[in-house]
C-alpha cells in the first residue's frame, strides 16, 4: 500500500488529499476489509491494481451505490467463460472528489493503463495508474513516454501511480534507469522512498453533514390528535367562505404550528461515517482488539510472538465480519419473503444496483440552468409545429360535472396511500393515516371546491425536484447524466385519486372524462 498526499488548495494550510494505490488482487473477495481500511485512514482516492473484474462487476456497482466515484477498465478478455478475469485497474473517489476518465487515443498494449483527471474544489491534477507484469520490454518505454507526453499537455499537477514490477531499489538495473530517465524526460521524479506496504502520513479532517429535520420518535400521536381536533382545521367556521388555494395554506400552517409546538425542526452535524448495518458492537470490539495488537507488534523489539498473535486476532476479525455479514443477509431474505417488492430492493442494495447519490460537484443552481434549458430548448424544437388535432367524442359522452366526496371516500383513500411522502409535506403520511377520520371533513371541503371550480391549488402543482442518474456508470459530476424526478406533495397525489373516483361513479346517463 502507497500514500500519496495532495494539497487540495494551492496554499498549504488547507486539508489534504490522500492518495493510497493497492494492488489487491481480487476486489471482490476484500471489498468489505478495503472499505475498513479506508474509513479507518479516511483516504480520498484509492488506485487499485489486479482487480480481478469484468465490466459489470458487483463490487463497483455498490461503491457507486454508496455516492464513491468509480473509473475503472477491466483486461480484456481472451475467451468468453467464467474464469477468474486477472488484471484490471480502476479509481475510486470519495463524494466530492470528481473523477474524469481521460482517453485522446491514448493506447498501451504493453500494460494496463489508466489516466483520470481528479477534481476536488478548484483544484485538479492527473493521475496515470499503470499495472505492468511479465519481462520488461522497449514496447512499455515507448508507450508509457506517449502518454506522458500527452497528459502533459494538461496544465495540471502529474501523478504515476500502480505496480510496474521493476526494481527501483536496484539503480544499477537498466529498466530501473530507463523508467527513472522516462519520468525525468516529463519532469517527474520518483517520489517512493520507503517500502511500498509501509502504513503512515497525515489523514484530512473529517467530514461532517449538515440536515434539518424533525425528532419524530418524541411525537406524541395522541397529542398530535387532540392539538389537530382543537385547531382550526376541525372548525368549519374557520374555512367554509375560503377557496382551494386558501385551504390549502391553512392546512400547511395549521400542521406545521402544531408540529413546532412538538417536536420543532433542529438542525443536525454528524461526521459522515458510513458502515455495515452488520457492524456491531462485538465487531467494534474485536477491531479494536486487532488494531492494539497491530500497535504492539509494530513497536515490539522481539516481534515474532507479537506477529503470530495480530495475525490470528486478524484472522479471526475477517471470520467474525463474514460470519455477521451472512446472517444479516439470512435474516434479511427470510423476513422479506412474504414482500417481494421489499425483497428484490435489498437484493439490488446487496448487489449494488440501488440508487447512485447525487455528487457534491453540483448545485441546485447548476441543476436549474440545465433543466430550464433543456425545456427551453424542446419549445424552440415545436414552436412552429402545427396545432394538435381533437377528435370529437360520441354524442352519447357528455361532461357537466364531477360527483361531491363524501368524508368515507376521502377517509378510505388517505388509509390506500403508500407510505412514502415529498419533502414538501409538512406531516408524513403514516401521521396522516393515523388522523384520516380527524381530517376527512376538512379535506372533502377542499377537493369539492378544487373539483367544483375545476382547478388545482397553486401549492398541489409545486414539485420537488430529485435528479436521479440514469445510468450508474455516467459522470455523477456532469449535469448532462441526470433526469428530473419531480415529487408531489401527497395531498396533491390524493387529488388525482380522488378525481377518478368522482368521475367513475357519476355515470348514471352521462360519462364524466
């Protein structure tokens, strides 16, 4: 194991990047100890060597799921079966830290090679990750002093980072010699001073997250029940001259009021410290175990005792981690097979198929551009296309109005609703569910009145936007890669049930569209 430590503003007083290359013979067999050891050093980039992956390989497929960011290019294959594919190199990054695959015609076929530029703030630099085996040939020299010469032409900081199998402790060798004159031909020296699986440097402040939400365990439903019987939303006094619009940001301000009486917003820091819903207190402690054995073998002057125990103690850390990562699992399939929706989810979660966080790289305002943009541009498309055309409905189809809710129409369709609500909604749903009959009449005033003047609140139309990447292996930092998810609030939602209902069930004579 290598670090490399990278300055992420020019001065030196600010944080820094650490940089770790690991040839690791086997991503998919060590990912779980690789992801202990870089939250133990808090490392920023990993290069990794000899990954042993096919292009949809699992393993990178749940560090994406997880917000890293993955480049990564497997050996390509000499035949198509199921044997171990060798080789493979790739880069990962922690959120916040951009990735960039870098090709312009660059080609190695006396290596496996990978050149990505690395963005963290406004600041960048490119790393070549190489993975080179067999005898050494001219062929490497001349392709690897290609593409230096063209990465060179980046106005950036150079990394070289991998396993090129030459020994550099030896500097009478001649390929020794002729990878050093390579490097100093581009301005580049070999920074490696000390055995490369020596552990040590200087690890970045920690990352903390900040959210505003509301302590919902300390609700008291029963209190939230008789507050909301009180208010003005139980007192038709209160509402009966308003419009939809007006119900509608009474209904807000009424809930919102009772909820900060309860249980108001705060505002949260946590150091962002991700781990395994497996990782228990008898895995800390067992850890903790390994690491003061690693510190006494380390600083013993009779070493040979000291080794034998941190190695068995270690051994027995990766028993215990398997152990507890296949009865979670276990346990996990078998409480979920009655739900199969449930079930697949945590199959894709496991397989790393889930959800690709949204990168730090971008804004909101980023986001806003690009999608107004991208509507702009689709009016431009069809603003001289010609108007639609209609066709006339049957005589025997007529519209005149909707059918009025009843408080069991509006109480049976809150208690339907799945349990999931918008960031907009100032109560989740399952409190909603809970006070269906409580609110009901409240409720059925607003529809009628939206279904009456056939209009739709200004609020129900307010949408909060997700970008979700639509393809896990895009560039989580380009705008480009990302389509809009546009939630509504859930009362908006039971809007458009609601109006299903009070159309299908007026047809006596007429049919109502």
């Amino acid at each position: 194991m290598l670090h490399i430590h990278v300055h992420r503003h020019a001065t030196t007083s600010g944080p820094e990047l650490v940089f770790v290359h690991v040839n690791i013979r086997s991503l998919a067999d060590k990912l779980d100890d690789l992801l202990d050891v870089h939250r133990d050093l808090a490392i920023d980039i990993l290069f990794l060597g000899e990954t042993w992956h096919d292009a949809d390989s699992v393993s990178f497929s749940r560090l994406r799921a997880d917000g890293y960011q993955v480049v990564e290019r497997p050996r390509p294959r000499v035949r198509d079966d199921l044997s171990t594919n060798y080789g493979g190199v790739a880069v990962v990054a922690v959120s916040g830290v951009r990735l960039r695959r870098l090709d312009g015609g660059i080609q190695c076929e006396s290596c496996e090679l990978l050149c990505v530029r690395v963005t963290s703030a406004s600041s960048s630099s490119v790393a070549v990750v190489v993975y080179r085996t067999g005898p050494v040939t001219s062929a490497f020299f001349t392709e690897l002093s290609d593409v230096l010469d063209r990465v060179s032409t980046f106005n950036y900081p150079i990394l070289v980072v991998g396993d090129v199998n030459i020994r550099l402790d030896r500097p009478d060798d001649s390929a020794s010699r002729q990878f050093t004159d390579t490097l100093a031909a581009h301005g580049l020296a070999c920074r490696v001073t000390v055995a490369t699986h020596d552990q040590g440097g200087l690890q970045p402040s920690p990352v903390y997250t900040t959210r505003t939400s509301r302590p919902w365990r300390h609700l008291d439903a029963d209190e939230f029940r008789a507050a909301l019987m009180s208010s003005s939303l139980c007192h038709p006094d209160a509402w009966t001259d308003l419009d939809s619009d007006a119900l509608v940001r009474l209904y807000d301000a009424e809930t919102t009021a009772i909820l900060d009486r309860f249980v108001p917003a705060r505002t949260v820091t946590c150091r962002r410290r991700p781990s395994d819903p497996w990782f228990d207190q008898e895995c800390r402690l067992a850890k903790r175990r390994v690491r003061q054995l690693e510190r006494v073998a380390r600083s013993a002057d009779v070493i040979s005792s000291a080794v034998a125990e941190w190695t068995a103690e270690r051994r027995a850390y990766s028993a215990l981690l398997c152990r507890k990562r296949e009865a979670f699992w276990t346990s996990k399939v078998e409480s979920e097979r009655s739900s199969p929706r449930q079930l697949w989810r945590s199959i894709d979660a496991l397989m790393g198929r889930g959800r690709v966080p949204l990168s730090e790289a971008i804004g909101a305002a980023e986001f806003h551009r690009y999608f107004d943009a991208k509507v702009a541009d689709v009016r431009a498309l069809t603003d001289n296309a010609p108007p639609p055309s209609f066709f006339s409905a049957p005589s025997c189809c007529t519209f005149v109005n909707f059918r009025s809710l009843t408080v069991d129409d509006v109480a049976a369709a809150i208690r339907l609703l799945p349990g999931k609500q918008c960031a907009s909604d100032p109560i989740p749903t399952s409190l909603l569910k809970d006070c269906a009959d409580v609110i009901a009449p409240f409720l059925v005033e607003l529809y009628n009145k939206s279904l009456q003047t056939g209009s739709v609140p200004a609020l129900f139309k307010t949408a909060y936007i997700t970008p979700l990447l639509r393809k896990s292996d895009l560039d989580s930092a380009d705008v480009r890669s990302y389509r809009p998810i546009s939630n509504l609030p859930v009362l908006s939602k039971l809007l458009e049930r609601l109006v299903a209902t009070a159309s299908g069930s007026s047809r006596s004579g007429e049919t109502s569209a």
